[in-house]
C-alpha cells in the first residue's frame, strides 16, 4: 500500500491514514487502548465514530478529486495493550462492511 495522507483533517473529522492499495483508496483507523475495562479498540469504532469517518472520507474525495472515481474502503486497526503483555494488533479490512 501506498500512502496517501496522514492526519488529515477537515471541519467534519479527521483521518488517520489514506492509502493506495493497487487501485482502492482505503481509508485507515488506527485505535489503541491500554485498558480494556473501557472496551477494546476495535470496539471504539461504534456507530457514531463509523458516520464521522464516513463523512470526512467523502470531504476527503471532493478535495482530492483524483481518487473520487476509485473503488473505497474503510479498515481499522486496532491495538489492546494491557499491563505488562504485549500489545495484540488486529488488522480489519472492510471493517465497516460487517
């Protein structure tokens, strides 16, 4: 995968991650949690945080025009940590497509 933009905000949201892989603009939630009694991160992309990416993805593809008329998709990568084991890392791809 190529990157595309890091950080990038707008008036609606931010984005952690944009990136190229082969033709799809797939767009990347990076979430870490220390302790689990808050949840887990990949339960911190609930419904709210899913619309909020949602929307800045689309402000992201009206300014950057170029990628608009490829294929999309949203991944999450989460991070748990907790005390002293090491952190377990989970990839989703499509994330917001189960």
């Amino acid at each position: 995968m190529r990157l595309l933009a890091q950080n990038w905000r707008c008036r609606r949201g931010e984005l952690d991650l944009v990136m190229l892989d082969a033709d799809t603009v797939v767009f990347v939630e990076v979430r870490y949690r220390r302790y689990a009694a808050w949840g887990g991160a990949i339960e911190s992309v609930d419904a709210r945080k899913r619309e909020k990416l949602t929307t800045a993805a689309m402000h992201f593809l009206q300014q950057e025009s170029r990628w608009a008329k490829h294929p999309c998709r949203f991944d999450v990568i989460a991070i748990n940590a907790e005390g002293n084991s090491p952190a377990q890392l989970s990839w989703i791809q499509n994330a917001f497509d189960t």
